[in-house]
C-alpha cells in the first residue's frame, strides 16, 4: 500500500504545455531557430538543461542563453499560460480523505510551483514541495525525490512516484521508487512503457483505484 504520493507538476498536476511551447518558441527563434508548437512539447517536464543539448546539440554557453531568453516570457507571461487539469482536485481531495499524504516533486523552479498551486487554491494538499532553485540548479528528477523525502523524514517505504514522462520513471527508479505513469500528461505513445512504469493509469479515475487499491 502506498502511504505518501509524490507528484510530478508539469502534465501531471497542471496543464503547463502552452506556456512552456510558446515561450521556447520565443527563445529559439532569437537564436534563429524557427520551430512550430507542436515540435516544442517535449519541453514540458524535463530540466531544459538537459532536454536543450539532447535536442539541439547546444553547448553549455549555448544552453545558459536559450534559458535565459526562455524565461525572459516565461516569468512574465508563460506561467499563467496554464491551467490545472480539470479532474486534479477532486483526485487530491479523495486521496486525502483516504488517509493519504501527498507531496510534489518538481524539475520547474519550486516558487513557481508554489505560486500556481495557490493561485488554484489546492496548496494546501501537499505536505511538501520540492522543485528546482531559481537558477535552475538542483532540479533533476531524481535530486527533488531525494529532497521530497528527506522533508517527509522517509526513505522509500510506502511511496510512489506519479508522473508522466520517462523522466519521472527514471528518476523514482534512481530512488528506489516505484512510478504509476499517466497517459493524460505529455509523453509520446509508449514512452512510459519503454520507460519501464511499474504501473500506467489511462487517467486520474484509474490513478485512485491503483493508488487507494
């Protein structure tokens, strides 16, 4: 049975991907790169300093500079491009009701998340938020686990990872933790499968049924 329910943000929690495309967008094109949204999704989720080098080969200079111009639109007008997934609120309430603790981590800047879950009014369900600094720095999956749990004073017993990419997998697996993908996020089809999710949920009704089950 799982007691404490970590949660990814990005497709998992909140519906960020308009945000995140446009404002890439706006950054790679003032590096003269022209791309559509729909070519962009993949950076929903993932640390940009890691998704930008595997997708565009840049170098770390490089790398530092799209960043900057992507959160030059991103602080200002990106963040509110999004939206909490419509069924996430009455998952956490059932999820509390039954006893469960529940806590986010995150690769997107941890003030961020704050910020969007109070704007929603569903803060007060997370126990714990863990998310990258604002530089950016400590923001891999698997180092925001790591901090989650340190801030829940467990180890790995009893605790599941939700997200719904590779990167959520990875990185709960690199903690010991087992990971329930869901298919309403961001991943391309059979990601998670290839990933190796220990469970995948087609949406936030099976997710309780696996979770309290």
């Amino acid at each position: 049975m799982y007691d404490i329910i970590l949660f990814d943000f990005d497709g998992t929690i909140y519906d960020t991907i308009e945000g995140i495309t446009k404002c890439m967008q706006y950054a790679l094109k003032k590096h003269g790169i022209e791309e559509e949204l729909s070519k962009l999704c993949c950076f929903a989720g993932p640390p940009l300093a890691e998704k930008l080098p595997e997708v565009y080969g840049f170098n770390d200079e490089e790398t530092k500079s799209v960043i900057k111009d992507f959160r030059e639109r991103y602080n200002s007008l990106g963040i509110y491009e999004s939206r909490v997934f419509p069924e996430i609120p009455k998952l956490l309430d059932d999820l509390k009701k039954a006893g469960k603790r529940l806590g986010i981590a995150t690769s997107k800047p941890q003030h961020m998340a704050e910020h969007l879950l109070e704007k929603e009014g569903i803060i007060e369900y997370f126990e714990v938020i863990c998310g990258s600094q604002p530089d950016g720095g400590h923001g891999k999956k698997d180092e925001v686990i790591k901090a989650a749990l340190e801030k829940f004073g467990v180890k790995d017993e009893s605790v599941v990872l939700v997200g719904d990419t590779k990167y959520d997998v990875i990185g709960a697996h690199k903690c010991n933790l087992p990971c329930i993908g869901v298919k309403y996020g961001y991943a391309a089809p059979g990601e998670l499968d290839e990933a190796g999710a220990d469970i995948i949920a087609k949406d936030s009704g099976q997710l309780l049924k696996i979770i309290i089950d």
